[in-house]
C-alpha cells in the first residue's frame, strides 16, 4: 500500500493549485514538473525504504537512558544519514545556500511522504531544518558559518527549547536566565522539559536553540532573549572539542511519537554553560515564532497524512474484511459481504477521506501561499497574502490536528477489534497523532491566537483576503451548475462567519477579552470546518473539470462525493458554533470549580 | 568503456492494475509510471562500475512514448552521462532488440545491461534478443558481474544454483534482483540531470519497422479465489486431495 496516494497529492499540485505557474517566476524557472516528479519520487523512496520499516519498531522500542548516555535504534540514524544525503533536508534552501530552491508546496509533499511513514524518526529532520532557518535568519554571521554547515550536513540536530516544569504554554514566565560574560557568550541556567530530540545518538552534536532571560531584563515576554546552545562546545572545524554543561535529566515515556526522545534538560548545573546570543537581547520570542510559525504548518501537515495513512489502511480492511449482510438479507447460508458495503462503514471511510484529504489540501495550500508570497515582486500584493497567512497558521495548525486524530479513531473503529491491538497499525497512528493538538501552541492557544490577534491584526486585512480568494473559487464552481448547491450553502456560510465575526468583535471591544475569547474554540471550529468546505468547493471545481477528460472518472467522483459529505455532514455544523458565539454562551465560563 | 543500459517506463509497481473495458490490455490511463525495478538495477550497475573507473561513460536508453524521458532523467540523475529516446508506443521485445542493436552499431559500447524481464509484460526476452542480433555473449540473470581485461565474469541465477559465465567484451547482461540494491536519485543531481543531453530519435532514423508480430488475443484478471469450506475429518480431505484437487 502506497504511503500516500500520488494521484491525489499531483490533483491538489496541479488541478487545484496550479503548482506549474510557479515555473515561470524567476525563482523557480530552473525547475519543471519532471525534476518535482523525480523529487517527489525520492521522497517516497527515502519514506518507504529508511523511514516505514522501523515505524512500528521504534515505537517498541523507545528510546532509553542508561543513566549516561541515550541509546535510540540505529534504523533511525540511518534514516536521518538518508534525509541528509537525499538533499531533502536542505530541499527548501536557495541554490546558492546547497540547496535545490524547491517550491514549497513541492517539498511539502516531500515531507508528507516521511511523516507518513514515520512521525518520530521525521521529527529529527524536520526540528533540524527548522533550527537552522532561524539561524540563517537571525544568527550572527560568526554563528552562522560555524554552526549551518553542521547542521545542514546533518553532523548535528537541532532542538527548540522553551517548555521549562512550571511554565508550558505561558512564556511570560520562563526562569531559566543568562549571564553575560567578558568573553562575549553567555552562561545560561535553568531547567528546560519535553524537549524533543534534546539528547540522542544520532547526530555528533545539537544545537539547543533556548528562550532565557538576560538578567536585569524586562517582565514578561519582552524579556525573553533566544541562545545557541551547543551539546558540544567546538573547535574551528566544527568538531566537538570540549562538553557543554547540558545535562540530561531523564527520557519522559510518551503515549505516541515514541521514537523521538522527550527530555528533562538541565542548563549550567555546573554554572558553565556557554550560550551564544542569536540576534538582539530581549527579540528572542519574536525569532522563535518564526520557527513555531513554520512548525505550526508542518504540524497540520503531520496530523494529515497521519489520518491518511489510517483512512488508506481502514479501506483496504473494509474492502478485505467480509462480515455480515445487508438488513435485509435474512439468509444465513448466503456469503457475507465485505463490511465496506454496510453503510455505517461507508460514512466512516467518508468522513476520513472528506477530513483527511481536506487537511491535506489546506496544508498544500498553506505552502502554496508561502510561494506566492516568496515570488511576489510587488510589496502591495505582498502584504495580504502574508496577512491571510498569518490568520490561516492557526487553522492550519489546529484543523488537522483535530480531525486527524478523529479521523484515525475511526480508522481504529473500522477494524473494530483488530484495530485495538497493536498487531494492526491504526493503534499507534492514533496514538502519534494526538500530541499534534498539544505541540507547537495547543487547540485553546491557537483559538486565542486567531480571534485574539490575527483576525483584527491590520484592519482585517487576513480575513478581506480570504474572502477574495473564496470568491475566486466561487467563479470558478459556477461553471458548474451541480455544484450551485455547495456554492450557494458556502456563500451562506460566509454570512454566517460575517456575523459571527461582527458579534465577537462587539463582546471583545465592549466586555474584553476574557468574556470575548471564551469560546474562542468554537469559532476556530467554525472558521476551520468553512475554510476546509472552501477547499472541498474548489477540489469539486477541479474534480468536474477533471471528469470532462474521461479519464479517471473514479477518482473525480470520489471527490465529488467526499465533498459533498463534507457539505451534508460537516457544514450545517457551523450554525450550532456561531449561535454559542454570537449568543455569547457562558456556561464554561461560569462553571465553578468547587461545581465539579 | 562505454556502457550502455536500457530503461523502460512502465506502471510503477504499487500500483494495481486493471484490465481494460475491452480486454485488450491493463488499463493504464493516468496511473503512476516509474522504471522498471530491475532496469533500476542496471542502471545501479552501470553507476557502478563508472564509479570503480571500469567504466567512462554511460549512455542511457529508452524505446518507449514521449514520457519517456522522465525515465531517462532518472537514469540521468542516478549517474548516466546521457540519453536517448526512440519515441514509439507499444514496441514488442523484438522491435526493442533491434532498435537497441542499432544504437549499439552507432554507440558501440563494450558492455550492455539491461533488466532481464519487464515488470509489465514480463517477457524476458529483449537482452536475449539483442545478444543474438548483435552476435555477442549473453550473460543474463546476473547477481554478480567483474570486468577485467576485456571479458565480463558473470554470476547466473539459475535453477538449482549458480552459475558464472566468462564473456568476451562486448557484451549484454541482464541483471537479476539481487545484483545490487539500487540507490535514490538525490535532489541535487536531479538538478544536475537537465542540463545533461538527450537526443530524441525515432524508429525511422535507424530504419528500423517495429511493427508487432505478436498479436494480443484477450487480457484477462486472474480468476477471483473461491471461498474455503471445512472439512469434517481428515479422510474428507485426503478424499478431496485425491479425487479432486487431484494433488496426491
């Protein structure tokens, strides 16, 4: 079973997205669809040779502490080896950098392949390419020459350490702080937790990127400054010389993700522990959101294909497994139906399918955005895609991770039994998925994050531009006469969103935000399900389009179908969010705590 | 020494494929295409011995559609030097062999790899084709292959055992599975891949008529498993075994 399905992710590169206008932009006319073919190929063998073969044991065999040392199963290191050479690691990175300047919506693709095959062992690629774009970005030259060719050789990984024991989501209240010294570096101390990837035995050296505050600076997250902090100190030639004061306290013991170590770490427990400035003093959240900006994409992009990977796995069970007949079948001498055939399975397989290809589509699109962004000349047009990037991150981010999971949970239920034990894999694709709700900005966060603050941040502009590019699709369906349905249901929908919208707005500005972002999760829910009815409206545009060929003709109707799921099942959800919203329900917010 | 090695492009195999409405073959409309697995190999080979410095230059080639050249690219980008494409849809092993026998008059390679069967017709049949045509020795089935002063040693997979062939060069080897582990085309050399040169010809240019002598009667599915029963005793089955599985 292929870890992905080609034929959708080249329908959502080519027939919905247009990934071959990119080819007469300046930046990406070097390329053709054949070298994104052929990479896109690589990514699949990489995925399916390095990474799927020790998915199932690497969650067995977890990673272990001997009290000095973390030993991880070697197919691990040799999958990373394999990321490194490929060139998928620096795939994104401009020619002149080593790279390939691969669009990234390709890459993206790419990526999906490896998640799909393996979450955990992915993890430590990915943490590393996005540690080294923060340095290139911010780091000093001196930082830069020294540490990128480390890590883009994948001689060392890198890590984002922010999560301290007492403080998860809520920087403002980081402890751990940095001293500077006459030599220029800093001694950094403090105690860092869920570091992902904070010690292992793949690489040589990692490179801790680590929130701190300088001492003397600023409450809150105005005070936060960004360090390098190396696991091995090095010579000139990028070789470990001398070890830092980095100590691992412990592995933590995860429900999935098993395969990427989860560390307790300890800085300066001998108060020597050399830390490099990155940037300015007291910049280091804004440098860090870069990175989680980034991550929070990729994070969608994860929980996607990991629901797809339970969707692809609970079909070809369903189509397999024969039981039961239809209700109306009495005989018990007649041959039992494969349980695909029974409806209740059908809308199961149809709501992973609507989700699942629904995430992914939104995560392509995601990176399809950053490549407009990237090959926009003019800063006018510029700024609104960047703003509708900015408010969609969130959705990004959070949708998937969402519906991902619940997609896997009826991947788990399909199988019934054989989907509870860990013979069958669906288990642990559920159990890999559930930190993506957690990780890089939890769910509430994240709705914070979006009726908050990227909703209202420059005049509205995000939302303005998300509306031109729904209306863009619109056009486009009304070619169409059997999609006037969905059109005229989404364009309803908008006017729901309009009000909504209005309706927070008025409670933020008149009652604040603590009674205005109360249910701040319901309406990440609502804008989530109608940005994703708005990509399923465009994959049935593309789909129509796709079925005058004549070719494939099952392929265009499953989407046609998923889509219209998605609008009969899905959609009318919207309704039940808003009037909580609009009606600006209280009762979470006064539950009383002796209440439960 | 100059290597040549044959690719062809056929249905990638992940996919399932399914017989046509009319029964005339698979239908392969907008399904994933890829190189055959075991022309994968030769082209692994080949890479081989350029990078032992047995071989100077590797030529790859391709008798097949348009498309075609994505096969080559790869090729291109695993580490051949260069490529040719003979655009012609549906040529049957004989069509290939004596195409590929004419490039060899022109190329004149010391050393030709090919996969020893397609994954889509599974013939088996173009490296011995050529051999014959060409007059040169054969060494098929490959799981090993040296070459030293002028003759290729070649170790056979055959039934029973091994078996290993002293050639004369020039000659055709078709590799078998186990010959060596093919490796990814890495990102960068895809880059590097188009800008190395492929010449398009057609079956014309080297006035050769590739039109099929064999005629395609009817592609069918395999026949759909039949349901197992249960037996009461052994006797049952040893009944059944011999009168009508007619086994024992």
């Amino acid at each position: 079973m292929p870890l992905l399905s080609r034929q959708d992710l080249d329908f959502c590169l080519y027939e919905m997205l247009d990934t071959d206008s990119l080819l007469h932009t300046p930046r990406y006319g070097d390329h053709s669809r054949e070298t994104f073919n052929q990479t896109l190929n690589t990514a699949e063998q990489v995925a399916e040779k390095y990474f799927a073969p020790h998915n199932h044991l690497a969650d067995e065999k977890e990673p272990w502490f001997d009290g000095e040392q973390v030993h991880t199963i070697p197919e691990v290191k040799e999958a990373f080896r394999h990321y490194v050479n490929s060139g998928l690691l620096t795939a994104r990175l401009e020619f002149d950098a080593g790279g390939m300047q691969l669009p990234h919506v390709v890459a993206a693709a790419c990526s999906g392949y490896v998640t799909a095959a393996n979450a955990s062992s992915a993890a430590y690629p990915f943490l590393t390419m996005a540690a080294s774009n923060l340095i290139h970005h911010f780091a000093s030259d001196e930082l830069k020459n020294l540490y990128l060719p480390l890590m883009r050789s994948g001689r060392a990984a890198g890590t984002m350490a922010l999560t301290e024991p007492d403080t998860g989501s809520s920087l403002a209240d980081i402890k751990t702080y940095a001293t500077p010294t006459e030599q220029g570096h800093y001694l950094v101390k403090g105690n860092k937790m869920y570091i992902s990837g904070g010690d292992q035995d793949i690489t040589d050296n990692i490179v801790h990127l680590v929130l701190a505050k300088i001492k003397g600076a600023p409450a809150g997250v105005k005070g936060i400054s960004l360090f390098l902090v190396p696991k091995w100190l090095v010579d000139d030639n990028g070789d470990p010389a001398q070890r830092n004061d980095v100590q691992l306290a412990g592995l933590l013991h995860k429900m999935g993700y098993r395969g990427t170590t989860s560390t307790v770490l300890n800085f300066g427990e001998q108060d020597n522990c050399v830390g490099y400035l990155i940037g300015e003093p007291h910049q280091g959240l804004k440098y860090m959101f870069m990175m989680m900006n980034e991550a929070r994409v990729g994070v969608g992009l994860g929980a996607a294909v990991i629901g797809y990977r339970g969707y692809a796995e609970s079909l070809e069970y369903a189509r397999q497994r024969p039981q039961g007949r239809h209700p109306s079948n009495k005989d018990p001498a007649s041959k039992p139906i494969p349980i695909i055939e029974h409806a209740d399975v059908k809308r199961m397989l149809l709501a992973q399918k609507s989700y699942t290809e629904g995430a992914i589509a939104l995560c392509l699109y995601a990176n399809h955005l950053i490549d407009r962004i990237e090959t926009c000349a003019d800063e006018d047009q510029r700024k609104p895609l960047q703003e509708l990037l900015d408010l969609l991150t969130p959705i990004v981010k959070s949708w998937p991770s969402e519906f991902g999971p619940k997609a896997n949970s009826l991947a788990i239920q399909i199988l019934g039994g054989a989907g509870y034990i860990r013979e069958y894999p669906v288990e642990q694709l559920y159990r890999d998925n559930r930190l993506n709700p957690i990780h890089e900005g939890t769910h509430g966060i994240q709705a914070m994050d979006l009726l908050g603050r990227k909703l209202w941040q420059s005049n509205g502009l995000g939302l303005q531009t998300l509306l031109r590019e729904i209306q863009a699709t619109l056009q486009q369906a009304a070619e169409f006469p059997d999609l006037a349905p969905y059109s005229e249901q989404l364009q309803e929908a908008l006017l729901l969103v309009n009000a909504t919208t209005q309706s927070v707005g008025e409670q933020l500005q008149q009652q604040g935000p603590d009674i205005g972002l109360a249910n701040a999760s319901a309406f990440l829910s609502l804008s989530g399900h109608v940005v994703v009815a708005w990509l399923w409206l465009w994959q049935a545009s593309a789909a129509m389009k796709g079925l005058k060929s004549g070719t494939n003709a099952e392929f265009y109707r499953g989407k046609l179908h998923a889509c219209r799921f998605f609008f009969r099942w899905e959609l009318p959800k919207i309704q039940h969010w808003s009037n909580l919203l609009q009606s600006a329900d209280d009762t979470c917010r006064t539950m009383h705590n002796d209440y439960f | 020494m100059k290597v040549l090695v044959a690719v062809k492009r056929v249905v990638d195999y992940n996919v399932k494929v399914r017989v046509a409405a009319d029964h005339s073959g698979v239908d392969l409309t907008n399904v994933k295409m890829a190189m055959n697995p075991f022309c994968e190999i030769a082209v692994e080979e080949a890479v081989r011995l350029k990078e032992k410095g047995v071989a100077t230059e590797i030529v790859a080639v391709a008798v097949g559609p348009k498309e075609a050249q994505e096969q080559i690219r790869t090729a291109l980008a695993l580490g051949a030097d260069r490529g040719i494409l003979v655009e012609a849809a549906d040529v049957q092993p004989l069509g290939v062999a004596k195409l590929l026998k004419a490039i060899v008059d022109e190329e004149k390679p010391e050393l030709v790899i090919l996969g020893k069967q397609a994954i889509d017709g599974d013939n088996n049949q173009t490296g011995q084709m050529l051999a014959a045509l060409t007059g040169m020795g054969q060494g098929t089935f490959a799981s090993e292959v040296n070459v030293a002063d002028g003759s290729v040693k070649v170790t056979r997979e055959i039934d029973g055992g091994l078996q290993t062939v002293d050639l004369k060069l020039p000659a055709v080897v078709t590799t078998d599975l186990r010959l060596n582990e093919p490796r990814y085309a890495s990102l960068p050399n895809i880059m590097k891949a188009k800008k190395k040169p492929l010449d398009m010809k057609s079956p014309g240019d080297f006035g050769v008529d590739v039109t099929p002598l064999v005629k395609t009667v009817k592609v069918e599915p395999p026949a759909e498993r039949q349901a197992g029963i249960k037996v009461a005793d052994v006797a049952e089955l040893v009944d059944k075994l011999k009168n009508e599985a007619k086994v024992i």
